[in-house]
C-alpha cells in the first residue's frame, strides 16, 4: 500500500464529503454545504472518518457509524431529532441498526470512497 499523506487524507475527505452532499441532496436533505465553505468541524469530522477507514480497512459499514457516533459523543453531541449545530444534536446518533436505510448508504458510499484509495 503506497503512503498516505496527510493532505491525500483530506482530499479523500473533500471528496467523501462531496459525494455525501449530493447523495443528501438527492434525497431532500440540502443542509450540507459545500466543502469550500463547510465549517472546520465538519472538514475535521470528515478527515476523521477516513482516516480511522484508512487504518481500518476491513471495517464494515456499522463499524464506520459507531466510530462517527464515538467522535461526535467525545465533541458533545447527542441525539436530536433535527440535525442542530448549536444545540449539538443530530438525527444519525443511533445505533447502525435503527438508522433508516438512506442514512445507511451514507457509510457504504463513504466507505466505498475511500477504499478505492487504498490500491
């Protein structure tokens, strides 16, 4: 496996976070911003993700999702049933199991992303 750079790491997060975005989009969600003007907590929260599926590449779907649960928990947030950055509260803070299932594609398309760095 080649070296992964910090800054290889963020472009894959650019890109997982993009194709998040129009992946919401798709499905009614527009409150995801582009990644130009995305907040450094979400940038962060996105270099987080793949760099634990970097680590971790046999890491399934439920595995990413509780990782992301587990930061989010360690940064303050909690479940809501809206998606609130002030309150710090966000509808995807269940377990992998009761996430509907186009929350679920959420991690398969990000794990999928990513993983195509990997060769």
């Amino acid at each position: 496996m080649k070296k992964i750079t910090n800054e290889m790491i963020t472009r894959i997060a650019e890109i997982c976070h993009e194709a998040n975005r129009v992946y919401c989009e798709s499905i009614g969600d527009s409150s995801q911003v582009r990644w130009e003007i995305a907040p450094a907590w979400q940038k962060d929260c996105c270099f987080a993700g793949v760099r634990y599926f970097l680590e971790n590449p046999n890491a399934d779907s439920e595995e990413m999702h509780n990782n992301w649960m587990k930061d989010k928990a360690k940064d303050g947030w909690k479940y809501g049933p809206i998606k609130d950055e002030e309150k710090k509260e966000h509808p995807c803070m269940v377990p992998y199991k009761e996430l509907p299932e186009e929350q679920r594609f959420k991690d398969k398309l990000f794990k999928g992303i990513a993983a195509l760095f990997l060769g």
